[in-house]
C-alpha cells in the first residue's frame, strides 16, 4: 500500500508523524526483503545450521548452568526459524522476531567464519567462504535496516 490511511491523519500532530515514520520504515523494510531471493533463503538457512550446530558443540562443553539454558533457547529459537524455511522458503514467512533471529544467525555465521578461516585453506576454500560471509554480510544489512 503506497497511501498512507486517511483516518491517520486526523490525529494529534506528534501522534501522526509518528504513525508516518513508521509506515515509512515499514514501507522501506518490505521493499528491502523483496530482494531476498531463494539463494539469499538458502544462505540464511546454511548460516543457521552452522549457528545451531556452534551451539550444539558448546552445549557439549563444561558450562554453567544458566549458559547452558541460554544456549538451549538459542539452539531452539534458531531451529524453529530454520524449520519455517524449510517449509516455506519466503522471507515473508517469518514474524518481525523471527526476522531478528535470522539476522542474529546470519551475525553468528560470520563470527564463525572469522574464527575458521585459517591458513591451512586452499584458495577456493578462502574464495568460498569469502562469498558466503560476503552474503551474509550483505543479508544481514538488509536485515538490520
């Protein structure tokens, strides 16, 4: 919708140009997930598989008890997000938190990137991981907008 609702306009001032800024970025926001095409859905499904199975191997090491559960809620946030790909590969499946959680996924894939990036790589090891954290960079700035 390109036209603002006209009942909106009858409220007081600051109400209303609070209600236009956030139509505004609303606007902005859908415009910028229609980018987000099926390769850009199975990049966000790739870094939240490699976030959950980061999580699972940290699940396995000694930690506390309230660490433990903090990374469990993750695992489960970020596997219910994956599993709503998966059934639909639309950006437009996922709710406002669930859109969070994929950037949050898609920041934790680069930190894991950072961390495995090694010289021990050929180069079209380094070449592939560069376009992937090339991509989540890029998705996660759409995102974030």
């Amino acid at each position: 919708c390109d036209i603002l609702p006209v009942h909106l306009l009858s409220l007081p001032i600051g109400v209303e140009i609070g209600l236009i800024q956030i139509y505004l970025w609303w606007k902005g926001l859908m415009k910028s997930l229609a980018t987000i095409n099926d390769k850009d859905i199975e990049t966000i499904k790739m870094a939240l598989n490699d976030s959950i199975s980061d999580i699972n191997v940290d699940l396995k090491k000694d930690l506390s008890s309230k660490k433990r559960t903090e990374l469990a809620e993750f695992k489960s946030r970020y596997t219910r997000v994956l599993e709503k790909l998966k059934q639909n590969s639309s950006i437009y499946s996922l709710v406002e938190s669930d859109l969070d959680l994929a950037a949050s996924g898609l920041n934790d894939a680069i930190e894991l990137l950072e961390e495995c990036m090694g010289d021990d790589l050929d180069e079209q090891e380094k070449s592939d991981f560069m376009n992937y954290r090339k991509d989540c960079e890029r998705l996660l700035n759409i995102l974030a907008s």
